[in-house]
C-alpha cells in the first residue's frame, strides 16, 4: 500500500514537473473540500458541523447524517488512512 503521494504538474510545453512537498495542513484542506462536496465521500451524507467540540474535550472533524438520519462522524487523519467514518445509530 502506498504511503506517499506526489503531485506532478503539466506545463504548457507538456513536460511533467514535480510539485515540491509544502508544510500546509493538508487535512484542512481536505476537510475543507468534503465540507463543500461530501459526495466526495457519499452522497448520502449531509454535513451538519465542523470541529465540532465534543463533551469529552475531544474535536471531531466533519459531523454529518446520513438519509436515515443516522449520525455520521467523519475524521481525517494524515498518513495511510485519509479518511475514517463511523455511522452512529441513535
């Protein structure tokens, strides 16, 4: 299994340049485009929270539901596993 990704750009000329790996916080970023299109993850979800504080002290990262209206808890984490959800029935 892969644990690295590299990004590569095309130029006009169509050579490809690699894109040099830069400190942003991947995972905002990430979360910020499932925010804006969870069909990246389901369609099935709707988001209904982000960084959402927990009572236990804890953040969880995209708080969703699904068309049953189960709760779905989204957190992105960097390395082999991008991205994790648990369906929590109530």
């Amino acid at each position: 299994m892969p644990t690295e990704i590299k990004i590569w750009e095309v130029t006009t000329g169509g050579s490809l340049n690699p894109v040099p790996n830069t400190q942003i916080s991947l995972e905002e970023q990430l979360e910020t485009w499932i925010e804006q299109d969870i069909s990246i993850i389901s369609s099935d979800y709707m988001v209904i929270g982000r960084q959402v504080t927990t009572d236990f002290g804890g953040v969880i990262d995209l708080l969703c539901l699904d068309s049953t209206g189960d709760i779905v808890v989204v957190e992105l984490k960097r390395g082999k596993t991008a991205i994790c959800s648990s369906r929590l029935t109530v």
